[in-house]
C-alpha cells in the first residue's frame, strides 16, 4: 500500500488514504510508550505527521511503515471520505497552530492546511 495523505486526528489517529483509495483510521496509541515515539505523545509533535509513500513519519524521526498500518487500519461505518468533524478541543488547537502559521511563527506542515482552513473559517461563520 502507497499512502498518499496521513491527516491526524484526535485522540493519536491518523486517517490514512492510499493510492488504491482506502480510507480508515490507523491509532497510534499503542506505539506512544515505545522510546522513539515518545515526543509524539504532545499533539503538537503528533500533528506533524507527513507521508512519506510507503511510510509516515514525524519530525522527531519515529516513523510506521505502510505494512504496519495497513495491518491495523479501521474502517469504521461512521467515519465517511471528507467527512472529517473534529472535537471542539482539537478545533481550538487547529485554530491557535493556524494562527501561528499564518503569523509566521511557527512552520509546522500539515498535508490538507487548505482543507483545515476552510473548515475553520466555515465553523467562524457560524
């Protein structure tokens, strides 16, 4: 399997796409405790997750091979393509590291920012 979008999620999920158009929900917890993928356990770390095609990985260098992933991602019946709401904790956080990137203070790097700014803004118009 070749990921092409690893978008994190609350609660250390990543919602992975592929290039065969799978979609569910890997959960990274399990793996926090181990050494290397201890920094991710800061949602602000977790969030720089990038696909790296037959891999994801982090800036901390703690990375998941696409086999791993495919071996346990979910597919839940609740859970549709772009159909993505986050909590209203998480939607906070997006709206301060948006902030920070659109100040220029932070360069964190997020796969879907546009997708994360239209929701945003749509959920200001409120």
């Amino acid at each position: 399997m070749k990921i092409t979008t690893a978008e994190p999620l609350p609660d250390f999920q990543l919602r992975i796409k592929s290039g065969k158009r799978i979609v569910g929900i890997f959960d990274a917890k399990p793996y926090l405790d181990l050494p290397v993928f201890r920094p991710l356990k800061n949602p602000a770390e977790f969030a720089k997750v990038r696909s790296g095609g037959y891999y994801v990985e982090w800036e901390c260098g703690a990375d998941l091979s696409a086999d791993t992933i495919e071996a346990d991602l979910q597919n839940p019946p609740n859970i549709k393509e772009k159909s993505f709401e986050p909590t209203p904790e998480f939607a906070a956080y997006l709206d301060k590291e948006i902030a920070n990137i659109k100040a220029g203070r932070d360069l964190i790097s997020f796969e879907n920012m546009d997708d994360a700014i239209a929701y945003l803004d749509k959920r200001k118009k409120r």
